[in-house]
C-alpha cells in the first residue's frame, strides 16, 4: 500500500471516528426510546438491550477478524501464509453454523417470552383503575375520547401517573399507527376495527405522541402532547375539560373529521354516548359485527388473546373482520 | 375550445412548482440534444439495428444498466431533496404534497427501476458467459422484458410531468392509495409502471432459469457453477414464486381503482389488511431477490482478489437456498403492530431471525476466503470489503427489529430507514457497484479509471455512514418516517449530519459519472480478456466478448475452470481440446421487443387516464405483436458460418 | 458430447456445440411459466377465501349461483381437455387431419364454455351483483373471470396454431406449440376443478 493511499484511508477513517463520537456526545441518554418513563417502554428496552448484547457476541468479533484478515493477507505482506487451495474445513463451518444458531435460539426464546409478556392488548397489572382513553385517527389530527367523564380532545391528552392506561384505537383516515415513545410501543389505527394498547406513566412529565404511519398529505402535523399528572391535578384537568364552550356532537364530529391541515389542541366538554363504536362501524352494513382485532373485553386476560391468535395466520384474523 | 384545451392541459401536466418547470425544462432540452446528435452523427439506424432491436444477452445487459444508472440519478435527486427539506426545522423548501410525492417516487423508482434492472443487468451480461453460453434460453423472451422493463419505467417516470406523481408511500396501502383518498391519476402511474415492469422480471426469472437449468457448458454440474451463477439460480426461483404476487396485488388494487371493485376498500366488505400481507408475501421476498446476487458477486470478487478458492462453497449454496425459501415465510414481520396476536407475532419473529443464520454464515465464509490468500484491493475488492462492516452492523440491526415487541419501539421510525438503508446500499448498491466494476471490462473492453474510482469509494463510504448512523438514533428518539417537517429543536444536529452525508453521497456519484467519461476517454484496454487473473470461464475470452461468446465450448471440469486451466498451463500440460470450430447458430435481432413494449406503454397510459380509446388499441397492438411473433419465430434464427468466426476469434487474439 | 468431432456440420441443426434443443427449452420454461401460473391463481384464491365474507350485507353466493349451469360448463371444459389430448396422440402418429378436427372441437367446446360463463355472468348482474357490489363479488368476478381469460387467450393461442399448421406443416416447431398449448388446456382444466368445488360447491353448498 502506497504512502499516499495509507494517508487517505487514515483520513477516512479518523473522519469516521470523529462523527461518530460527535453524534453520541451530541446527546447521548436523551434519546426516548432509551429513557422510558413507563413500565412497558422499560421492559421493551431491556429487550433491546438483551438483543445487542446477544448480536455483539458475533458481530464484534467479526469486525475484528474482518480487519485482521484483510490486513495481514494483504498481498503486500509476504510474510503471511498463501494457502490458494485451502477452501474447506468441517470443523470452522461448524462453528459459525452452530453459534449464530445457538444465540437465535437463545434469542428466539427470549423473544417469543417478551412477545407474550407485552402483547399491547394485554392489561397492565396494578391495583390501581385503569383510564379508558379511545383514540381516532382523522386526516390530519387526533381525537381522543374519555367514555369514563364524558369529555374529548384534539391533540393533546392528560393521563394520571402511575395508572395503567387502556387505548382503544380506530381510525376514519386511512390506516395509522400511534405511538408515544417514552411510555411504549405503537400499534396501528384501524378504519373498522378497534385495537388496544395498555401503557402507563411511572411519573409526571410530557411526554411526546406522534402518528407512525403515513396517512396523506399533512401527516407531520399529527403530533400531540401526553401530560402525565397526579391523580389530584388529573381531576382538575377534567373538571377544566367540562367547563370548555366546545361540545362534540355527530354534526361537529362530522365536521372535525373532514381533511385539516392542522389543528390546535382542543377540549369537547361532552360528548356523545356511542360515537366512538358508530365510527368503529361506519363502513359495516346491517348484519356485521363489530370486530375488536387484537383487543377485547377490558379484563382480558393472557389466555383470550393466545385464543385469538391460534388463528395462526394473520390473514386468516384479519378476515374474521368481516363478521362472516 | 382554447379554454378547454387550457383547462386540460393544466389538469394534464403537472404544474405550480418551480422545481418541476425546471425539470420541465431540463427533459425537453436533454430529448432535444439527443434527437440532435443522432440526426446529425446519422445514428438513428445505428441505433435501432445494433442496440434496440437487439436479442444479444451482453447488449441488453448495458442497456438495463445504463437505465439503472439513469434511474439512481432520478432517484438520488429525490434523495437529495428530501434530505435538504429535512436539513432544518420549519423548513419550507418542499410542499407536504411534492415532499409526499418525492418519498414516494424515491423508493419506487430505487427499488423497481434501479436495483431490480440492475441486477437484470449483471444476470444478463454475466450468466450466459459464466456458464459458457451463446446466450440465453429465451433471446426474443430477454429483450421483451427488457423492453416491458423500459415500458413500465418510462410510464412511471412521466408522471412527474403528466399527472402528477404517486403519493402514497412506496407499497402505496390502501386506503390511502384507493380511490376514497387518493382520486388524482398518479395513483394509476403506480400500478401500471410496476404491473408492467413486473411482467418484464417475471419472465426474465424464468429465462434464466431454465438458462442454469439447461445451457452450462459440458461437465459443469450444478455444483460446479459459478457461486454468481448460482445466486442468480437463487434469485429467478425467488422471483418466479413472488412476482406473480406482485401482479395480482396490482390487479386488484387497479380493479379497485377502475372498476370500483371493493378488495383494499373500506365500505363495501373490503380488507385493507389484505392488501398488506399480500404486497409484503411479494416485498419480503423482494429484498433478498435484489440482495442474493449481490452475494454472489461478493463471492466472485472475493475469490479472484484473495487469489483463493471461495471457502465452504457446499455452505455457501446451501446457505443461499435457505434465504430464498425462508423469506417467504417472514412477511408478517412488516407489521409486528397490527395487532396479529402474540404467537403470529413470536413465529414471524423467529423466522426472521433464523434468516441471520445463513447469511451470518456467508459472512464467515467471506472471511475466510480472504483468510491465507493473497489481497489485493483494486475497486471490485474494496466494495466487496466495505460491504462486509456495512452488511454486517445493519444486519444487527435488523435483528432487533425481528424482535417483534422492540420493534413496537422501532416500527416506522427512522430506526427503521437506517436500517434497511444500510442493508440495500450496504448490500445491494456496493454489491452491485463491485460487480460492475468488476465485469465492466468483459462488457466494454476497457477497465475504469481506478483513481476516480477510490475518490468515489471513499465517498459513498464516509458519506454513507454520516447519512444513516444518525438516523439510527434520530429513531430512538422519536421521529418518524415520512414526515415532510419537523419542530423538534433536538432532532436539529442528527438531521443536518444525515443531510450532509447525503450531498456526500450525491457527490460521490458525480465521481463515478466522471470515471466513466474519462475512462472512455482515456481507455485503458483490456487486452488480454482476463484482467483481474480471474477464475471463471468469462474471462476466459476476449473482451468485450464476441458476438457469440464462445467460438468452441469448453469442457468443464472443476469450479474454479480457467484459474485450473491457467494452472495446467503453467504447468506446461495440455491446455482444454477445444475441438474444432463449427458454424454457431444464433438467434436474429428482433422488432417485436420494442413495438411490444411501445404497445404496454400506449395500454398503460391510456388505462392510467381512463382512456380506453388509448387502452383498448394498446392492447389489441400488444396481442397483434404476440401473434407476429408466434408466426415469425421459426425464422428468427441464422448462422455464423465457421470462415467467420475464425476470422473474428484471429482479430480478437491479434495473431492470424 | 459437444465437443465430438465426429460430428458433421451438417448435423448441426441438433448437435452443433452450444445449440439445444429449442423444444426442450420451451417445454421446461413453459411448465416454469405454469408454476408462476399456479401462484397467481393461488393468489386470487387466497383473496376469495378471505373475502368471501365480506357481502357487506348484499347477496351472498348461495343466494344467487346456480350450480346447473356449472355442471354444463365443467362437463364441457372437461371433455374439452380429453379432446386436446386426444389431438396431442394424433400429432404424434402424425395425422395432421385428425389433429386439427380435434383441435378444432376443443376450441368450439371452450368456446361453448365461455358462452356459458359469459350468460352466467350476464345473469349475476342482471341479479345485481357485480363487480362494485361487495367484496365478495369482486373476488367472485376477478377470480372467475381470470380463468376465463385465460381460456379466452387459449383460444386465439390455439387458432394461430392451427393456421400456422396448415401453412407448414408438422415440424418440430408446430409440434411443440401444439404440446405446450395442450399443457396449457390441461392445466386451465385443474383450475377450474379448484374454482368448481371451492367457489362454486362451497358456496353454494
């Protein structure tokens, strides 16, 4: 390798290391995902952890030898060992066939628990009462219904802290996905179907909600603020909520779900009994059933929705939508 | 009357932005300069008898690779915008919509227009040589998918004039691709850009096939092939199962379109849901059809620049097979969040982290190829050596997406655009990239300028990890794809560096165009047919190869052939008996191809705009075409007479 | 074996190095083109099954498929198949004649077949139940209606055969058409067993 050539690599790679070091001081331990402030996004990121620690085993090692290798067998090296008709040996391809399958069964194992453990439809256990939130998706905003006092609002939601919170969500937009990073994973927003997703806030704060799948022009506007608050300052908020001049009604829900570029949040002081299920039903004729796909009854328990998923294949749930 | 006219005309065209008069402006202007070299330079027979009536397996190679080339330029610019659009909070640089529309075409126009002619491209000129071919089973067949190809290209590119561009995302999911939300033509581009194309790949897999299947030259078993003849096998068995997928996903989708059918709809009984499963049963397969050749090129380059024999090749092709038949069984993955129930989610899990298995395997394999050999590292290498890093933390990766409840964390957020970006340009485009540079003499004669070449290499690399690694963690903290603005201050510094990687790359793609000029221009020849003192039977003859690429087959008798016959010639044994030349039977240029593909364009454009006075003739002419075909095809062939190809194998050895 | 000498170039119609036989191409990437063949299908199967629920409150299969007219149709697509077949064994005793009459009668029955699909299909949305209706329908009429296509494609396929062997002759060129478009037949044959028992049978049943 000549002088030159050596020099420019070097440049590369200290240009490399030096971006990349900037970008994890940039803001190392900020990151969301990496700070859960609930139960369900802490559990999910120790299962991130588990999965890099289990990857690095092979993967570190292979950048290594990746860097040995070409190195020492560089053609410039007439020191190392020329072996052109060396191409087989049971023993090395034993090897890394059986660790890489070793770590995925480990990981399998690992996974297939976690994926019990945090099914989204699954209730949080705690001795406290859980909040009912339904969650619409519309074009371009969210609406959120408490059934349990009777209010809504747009783009902005109050959860108590340290209570487990149910999510019902459909859409009347296309397909959405809702997420909130620092309390957990995201599920999608259905039209016709109901969906559930339980999370929960171990403290006060806000915390940052977002739509995770593109449903048309002004998608990026549909983020919202979740404030986690005391149980006290949460039935302040509430009383707040049902002092608002807004009431929805069908008429005003009609007109709050026709396409808007973006919305301010909003509190609806009332709303109407049912309005959430007649969305869920919308597009089903006399004779369908509501389908609650990936969700059910509130005290679900783990044995209802293996049931469900015996189904095995997800079309074959997907088609049980249809109510046949 | 003038009213009218103008009202469609504004409807017709795209209009109101800048950028796109622009491009207006730049289009017509290219066309112009093009029609008027040809004209002047009389080139235009030139053109339509040597390259685009042609049935010769090389030319139809350039000709797909010279498009993909075009279509990464297409692409890249997108890229580029959207990357300067999200360089800085607020920004207005792009509309939502236009914003919408750029992801959109991005992602189509990479996947359908650049990797998959791409790698149509590398099939084409490689296989028939590698294996010592005259051509493919299927010449005629060959040059209509190419021609379906550059129909359905050509349709889909036009909308950013005509129309208005798809704005749907790539896989475009109803409901927002239906007609309920989406009522503009663009839509239509979409679908029959791909259903089009789709027909041309479809039975480019089947012509290659049965090529491996039936065209290797004498003693060469399927376990003697080529490992890139081998991956080739790998990806046309992937596309013959998962292609058709593909069309009836885009029958459906245009029945619900045109005919107001209520498959993906919501009133009516439809299941969106189904939509989904079905384009992913086609688009998981999809990645490992682009990225299984790659492989196989990594395997070529690996052996010929270590100078040693591709380590555990039974491993190898076994590892191979794996990928294809397993990757039809993860397709769930795409939508760990719909809500499937846990144990649909643990078994698409699993599938999908076993996938890792066989190409962590490969990797090692790799490795160990270059393990005890002798390196050196022209460009073919070092793509092949950057993939591996590249490759290797994307694959991680993409195993912590696997895990379907993490992925709860990760699902549609730039985690997720990292990380299939670091796997297709990691894999796919470096791969891709060794592989021509590495086969670029066979098909031109000449090599690349390497120094250009490295420029160009370090470039894409450093512009490439300063692109995506933050992305990574732009992800875990929160923001999400497809979003054509964002407000959040602390998204500020990892945006901008990933912009800026981007211009790197951009810039290191002006390096190549560059290269390539000058190369043409200050040509270094391949004189000898074997540049890289290769292994395989390609290099066994002139570059570029003659006509009929091999005057004599030659018996086969082990992997690596011409590295063992260069060794039995070293060793001063007796060299292949080629036995003595006989006139070579070869298939005639054929019309048929491009007028086929005239017709699809003509049926898709008018189905695109409900045309049917424009459809219904398109298709008539595609039918018309068949039966021209049907009843000329016995006719299609001739023969080089032996005088001849003694005459062209003298030029080509420069000895008589 | 390709590299033998002994060879003349007067052979090389079948032996020259590199040449293979065009037929067995054909028939191999035909019987691949069928695989693709039977994903399709599999595919629009699929949908039906999953979408066949979905009637959104309108008519249903059973209400309206009247399977009488299924049996016709199925007898004649079935004896069609058995007269392809049997115009394949004349080809092969090279009985141009022969072959051509019974290619001609397999054409008239898929002819008589897609007259009947066609009257059913009439009646349906006479009935009101078309393509727009519900999904179920939509699955109904793409499914159906593909393999109708196809057997509509089979027939031209099969006249241009049956011209361009009355101009040439028996070679190996219009031999294989004739045994690759045979294939075809059969093959339309097992798909309409499929579309028989799970549209028709199934629902109605």
């Amino acid at each position: 390798m000549s002088k030159k050539r050596r020099s420019l690599v070097r440049a590369a790679f200290s240009a490399i290391t030096l971006v990349m070091t900037m970008l994890l001081l940039s803001g190392c331990g900020n990151y969301m995902v990496l700070n859960p402030k609930g139960p369900i996004a802490a559990q999910q990121l120790d299962l991130i952890i588990i999965t890099v620690i289990l990857c690095a085993i092979i993967i570190v090692p292979v950048l290594v030898i990746t860097f040995v290798i070409v190195w020492r067998y560089r053609a410039t090296n007439k020191k190392a060992d020329y072996k052109p008709e060396w191409a087989h040996s049971n023993l090395l391809e034993t090897i890394w066939w059986g660790i890489p399958i070793v770590i995925v069964i480990v990981l399998a194992i690992v996974t297939v628990r976690y994926t019990h453990e945090l099914e989204p439809s699954k209730a949080i256990a705690s001795e406290k009462d859980e909040v009912t939130i339904q969650v619409v998706s519309l074009n371009w905003k969210w609406l959120f219904i408490y059934p349990e006092e009777g209010i809504a609002t747009v783009n902005t939601i109050t959860i108590p802290e340290d209570r487990p919170v149910r999510f019902e969500l459909t859409a009347d937009s296309p397909m959405n996905s809702f997420w909130i990073p620092e309390l957990g994973g995201q599920i999608y927003a259905m039209s016709g179907m109901s969906m559930a997703l339980h999370l929960q806030a171990d403290e006060p704060g806000t915390y940052f909600g977002t739509a995770a799948n593109f449903t048309g022009e002004h998608f990026e506007n549909m983020t919202f603020d979740v404030n986690a608050t005391s149980d006290a300052e949460y039935d302040q908020w509430i009383e707040k909520a049902k002092q608002s001049p807004e009431t929805l009604t069908d008429e005003s829900y009609e007109e709050l779900s026709k396409p808007s570029e973006k919305e301010e949040p909003m509190l609806y002081s009332s709303v109407p009994d049912g309005i959430y299920e007649r969305i869920v039903t919308k597009y089903m004729h006399d004779g369908a059933e509501l389908h609650q796909h990936g969700s059910a009854s509130a005290d679900e328990t783990n044995g209802s929705t293996s049931a469900e998923a015996t189904n095995a294949n997800s079309e074959e749930a997907s088609s049980s939508h249809n109510g046949h | 009357m003038l009213e009218k006219i103008k009202e469609f005309a504004s409807e017709f065209f795209v209009t109101g932005d800048p950028l796109i008069y622009g491009a207006d402006v730049s289009i017509v202007l290219a066309t112009l300069g093009i029609v008027f070299v040809l004209t002047y330079f009389k080139k235009w027979g030139w053109l339509w008898k040597d390259w685009l009536t042609t049935v010769d397996h090389k030319k139809i190679g350039i000709m797909y690779i010279l498009a993909a080339i075009v279509m990464l330029f297409r692409g890249g610019v997108d890229a580029v915008m959207m990357r300067t659009q999200l360089a800085f909070p607020d920004l207005n640089f792009l509309e939502a919509d236009h914003y919408n529309q750029i992801f959109t075409t991005h992602g189509v126009v990479m996947i359908f227009f650049m990797a998959m002619p791409f790698m149509f491209g590398l099939f084409n000129i490689v296989v028939p040589l590698q294996i010592g071919a005259r051509d493919v089973a299927f010449p005629f067949l060959n040059s209509l998918s190419f021609w379906l190809f550059a129909a359905g290209a050509m349709l889909f590119n036009l909308s950013f004039v005509i129309g208005g561009s798809p704005d749907a995302g790539w896989l475009s999911y109803p409901p927002l691709s239906g007609t309920q939300f989406n009522p503009g033509v663009g839509q239509n581009f979409y679908i029959w850009g791909i259903q089009i194309s789709g027909i041309g790949s479809l039975a480019s897999g089947i012509n290659f096939i049965v090529t491996i299947l039936k065209m290797r030259a004498p003693g060469m078993t399927m376990m003697k092939m080529p490992m890139f003849t081998w991956s080739v096998f790998a990806a046309s068995t992937t596309i013959i199962f998962a292609f058709p997928i593909l069309t009836i996903t885009m029958l459906l989708l245009f029945m619900d379109r045109f005919f107001g059918a209520h498959f993906f709809t919501l009133d009516g009984g439809g299941n969106p849901m189904m939509y989904i499963n079905l384009i992913w049963m086609w688009g998981h397969p999809e990645v490992y059809i682009v990225v299984l050749p790659a492989f196989g090129v990594f395997s070529e380059t690996v052996a010929t620049f270590a100078r040693k024999r591709l380590f555990g090749y039974a491993s190898m092709v076994f590892a191979m097979v794996i990928i294809s038949i397993i990757s039809f069984f993860t397709w769930a993955h795409h939508f760990f969040t719909m809500g499937s129930g846990a144990n649909v989610n643990a078994f698409f899990a699993v599938t999908t982290m076993i996938i890792a298995i066989p190409t962590g395997v490969k990797i090692f394999n790799w490795l160990f190829t270059m393990y005890k050999g002798r390196i050196t590292f022209p460009t073919p290498m070092m793509w092949t050596i950057a993939f591996i890093p590249a490759f290797v933390v994307g694959g991680m990766t993409g195993v912590m997406l696997s895990v379907a409840p993490a992925d709860f964390q990760f699902h549609n957020s730039y985690f997720l655009i990292a990380h299939f970006h670091q796997v297709l340009i990691g894999g796919v485009v470096f791969g891709y990239f060794a592989g021509l540079y590495y086969w670029w003499p066979k098909m031109f004669g000449f090599k690349l300028n390497e120094y250009l070449g490295k420029w160009a290499f370090w470039l894409w690399n450093i512009g490439f990890y300063i692109c995506f690694m933050p992305q990574y963690l732009v992800g875990l903290d929160g923001m999400t794809r497809r979003i054509s603005v964002f407000s959040d201050p602390d998204w500020q510094g990892l945006n901008i560096a990933s912009t800026i990687g981007a211009y790197i790359m951009g810039l290191a793609f002006v390096f190549q165009v560059a290269q390539i000029v000058y190369s043409m221009f200050r040509k270094e020849m391949d004189t000898t047919g074997d540049i890289w003192d290769a292994r395989t039977l390609e290099f066994s003859i002139a570059s570029p190869a003659p006509e009929y690429n091999f005057a004599v087959i030659p018996q086969v008798h082990s992997r690596d052939e011409w590295w063992e016959e260069k060794e039995r010639r070293a060793r001063g044994e007796k060299p292949w008996d080629l036995g003595k030349i006989e006139p070579i039977h070869m298939p005639k240029n054929s019309a048929i191809g491009p007028i086929m593909g005239a017709f699809w364009f003509i049926a898709g454009f008018g189905l695109v705009f409900h045309w049917l006075w424009m459809a219904i003739p398109g298709f008539i002419g595609i039918f018309a075409c068949m039966y021209a075909r049907s009843f000329s095809a016995h006719k299609a062939e001739y023969y080089i007479p032996v005088e001849e190809v003694e005459r062209t194998e003298a030029k080509l050895r420069g000895s008589v | 074996m390709a590299q033998s000498p002994a060879h003349g170039s007067d052979h090389h119609d079948h032996h020259a190095a590199g040449h293979h036989d065009p037929q067995d191409l054909k028939l191999l990437g035909f019987w691949i083109f069928l695989v693709t063949d039977v994903i399709m299908f599999s595919t629009l199967f699929a949908t039906f099954i999953v979408l066949r629920g979905g009637t959104d409150g309108g008519p249903t299969g059973a209400d309206l498929l009247e399977i009488n007219g299924i049996i016709i149709s199925t007898f004649l697509l079935l004896t069609s198949s058995f007269t392809s077949g049997v115009a394949v064994l004349a080809m092969h005793q090279n009985k141009i004649k022969q072959m051509i009459i019974w290619l001609v009668i397999t054409g008239l029955l898929g002819a008589g077949f897609l007259y009947l699909e066609v009257n059913e299909f009439l009646h349906l949305i006479h009935e009101g139940a078309t393509l727009q209706t519900s999904a179920f329908w939509s699955s109904f009429f793409t499914l159906v209606g593909t393999h109708g296509v196809h057997v509509t494609v089979g027939l031209f396929w099969m006249i241009s055969i049956i011209i361009q062997i009355v101009r040439r002759g028996l070679t190996d060129d219009t031999k294989g058409k004739v045994t690759v478009f045979s294939l075809y037949w059969h093959f339309l044959d097992a798909v309409w067993i499929f579309l028989l028992s799970i549209v028709y049978l199934m629902e109605v049943m």
